[in-house]
C-alpha cells in the first residue's frame, strides 16, 4: 500500500462533501498538472491519502482511500487528464496545518513542505504515521 495527499480548495469540493459521498465516493477530478497526473496513475486501489483543504486552512482535515485505479477524467475530453475514486475513511480529530507540518523536522523532507502547489504528492510511511498521530489518530 502506498500514501498519497490530495489537495483542494474547500469552496470548490470540501471534506463535508466528500464524507457525505459515503461508500460510493468520488472521482477526484480537475488535475491539470502532469506530475500530479503522473502520481495518480500510480495510484492503486486500497491505496490511502490525506484529504487536504487549501486556501485559507492549508490543512489536512481527513483520510480516504481509492476504490478505482486511474481513468480518463470525464470532466474534459482531453485523455492526458486522469482521476482515480476515493472515498472518505476518517476524519481527523484535530486538523493538522502546514504551519504545524513545516515544524516538524520529522517532516522537513514531505513533498508537501518542499511543493506545496502540486496537488496530489506522495506521503512516506513514516510520514503518514506522524501526520497521523499530530492529527490524532494511531
């Protein structure tokens, strides 16, 4: 199993909306970035990733996990663009920012600190497991 972070604009598709989606989930449409496309290609199903509110929070408020490997995006007819499914797993009890992130040394190294614009991104083991346990869970 790998971990990813998958970020949006809460205006736009929030972690309410995701939950409320519930076992039938999401396609996480709208990625435009090819390195972000590329991440999600290597997505595979059982796969977990942090739900990430950018904007103003710049936070990550939960967890899901992908239930359909990468296909066309149908928001576009252009076939570059993929999306895999996700659905909600878990919300964190306590929200951890990036300004929380970014002062971990632990965490000096999650893509998240160092391209904190690329939309979907890889988590490390260890990583996932700090996030986790700052969020409050196990």
């Amino acid at each position: 199993m790998a971990y990813w972070l998958i970020k949006t604009e809460p205006d736009d598709w929030s972690w309410a909306e995701q939950v409320a989606k519930g076992k039938k989930g999401e396609p996480w449409t709208g990625v435009r970035n090819a390195q972000a496309r590329n991440f999600i290609r290597e997505m595979k199903k059982g796969d977990l990733a942090f739900f990430y509110h950018t904007g103003g929070e710049k936070r990550v408020v939960g967890v899901v996990k992908v239930t359909k490997e990468a296909y066309q995006d149908p928001t576009t007819d252009d076939e570059r663009w993929l999306v895999v499914d996700v659905v909600a797993v878990e919300d964190l009890p306590k929200p951890v920012t990036l300004a929380d992130i970014k002062a971990e040394e632990k965490l000096a190294e999650m893509v998240l600190v160092r391209n904190f614009r690329l939309s979907v991104q890889p988590v490390t083991a260890a990583e996932w497991k700090h996030v986790r346990k700052m969020g409050g869970l196990k």
